[in-house]
C-alpha cells in the first residue's frame, strides 16, 4: 500500500486564488441552507455580545 | 490557528474554498462555501462544509468519508473562517448540519478546537430556540453562531 503524503501545513496561511474555485451561491443545497438560516435568524434573532 | 491543515485554494472573492483530504479513501475535496444571506441586519453568512461531488462539482454535505484526518479538516475549515473575516469585516457566520448527527460532528469540531477558536471567536449554540454561549462537553446545539472579536 502506498504511503499517504498530506500535503499540510502549521500556523495561519493564506489560500492559493483559483479561477477553479467555483461560486456556489445558486446550488439547490446551499440555496436551501441558506433558506433556513434565514428562518431562524428570523424566529429568533441575534445573540447579545456584551461589550468590554 | 498554529494546527496542522491542509493547504487550500480559494475563488477570488474569498467566500468559495477547496482542499484536499487525504487518507485511506484516497484523495477527496472538499467545499467550505460562506454565503451572504440576503435582507438580513446585521450582515450574516451561512457556511457550508462538505464533500464536492465529484460528477456534479456541488457540495454534498451528507457523504461520511471517513479518510482518518478529520482534526487536520477541521483545522483546515477554521483557517478557511480565519481568512474570510478577514476579506469581510468580521460577520456573524452561521452554521448548521444538514442533520442532527451531522450538527452534532460540528460541534465535536468546535470543542476540539476549542483553545483556539475561543481566543479569537464569540461562539454561540442554538437550544431551544434560545442563543447559549457556547460550552463545550454541554446540550447538543441545534446551530452555531460564530464572530469574530
């Protein structure tokens, strides 16, 4: 069996722009995600964040 | 974020990301896509994780892949968030399963990496209709809310 070679990396790094990265903003799945973050933002609003 | 993670390559506006697992199943992609959602005050984002499929190219967010590498994942999509506050003015970023099960592995996500995420994030679960701070080892959440200080 072949050794698995991880191609990673440690500490914050900036990603690679690809003109490969597709938008996905009008896939059926993510239009209904985001239908129903909608929704319950609608029903129950924001949190508070108290400031300091 | 100093955990190990993928390197990852995302679309020019900042708000599609890919990367690849690699493990035992072989080579997967995976999506972390941040969508605005619309006629909302405050400005928030849904994110969506998941496996690209790869005869359509559309997320699928219910495939287990099991591939062995799930913390450098997970590290990875916290990279992912990291670097999309930055391009876009620390937004509250909403997330949920399409699942129970699958929200329940977000939030083992979240706890794991919790020192990390805690330093840097407000995080938020969703019980009962109510907005908890976010407690690790608690209730099992029905979503998450995450901003960044």
């Amino acid at each position: 069996m072949p050794a698995i070679v991880k191609n990673t990396t440690k500490g914050f790094g900036h990603g690679i722009v690809s003109s490969e990265v597709k938008n996905h903003d009008n896939d059926p799945f993510v239009v209904k995600k985001v239908e129903k973050a909608k929704e319950t933002i609608r029903r129950v609003g924001f949190p508070e964040i108290k400031k300091k | 974020m100093n955990l190990e993670h993928y390197h990852y390559f995302n679309s020019h506006d900042y708000r599609a990301y890919e990367f690849y697992s690699e493990g035992p199943k072989g080579r997967i992609t995976k999506l972390v896509l941040f969508t605005k959602v619309p006629d909302t005050e405050p400005p928030f984002y849904n994110l969506a994780f998941g496996d690209k499929n790869p005869l359509t190219g559309e997320l699928d967010d219910k495939v287990k892949s099991n591939n062995s590498d799930r913390d450098i994942v997970l590290a990875t999509v916290a990279n992912t968030i990291v670097e999309f506050c930055h391009h876009y003015d620390d937004p509250y970023i909403y997330a949920e399963g399409s699942t129970p099960v699958r929200t329940r592995l977000y939030q083992m996500g979240i706890t794991g990496l919790w020192d990390e995420i805690s330093a840097a994030f407000d995080v938020f679960g969703l019980y009962n209709d109510q907005w908890y701070k976010f407690r690790p080892n608690s209730v099992n959440y029905e979503a998450f809310l995450l901003k960044r200080r």
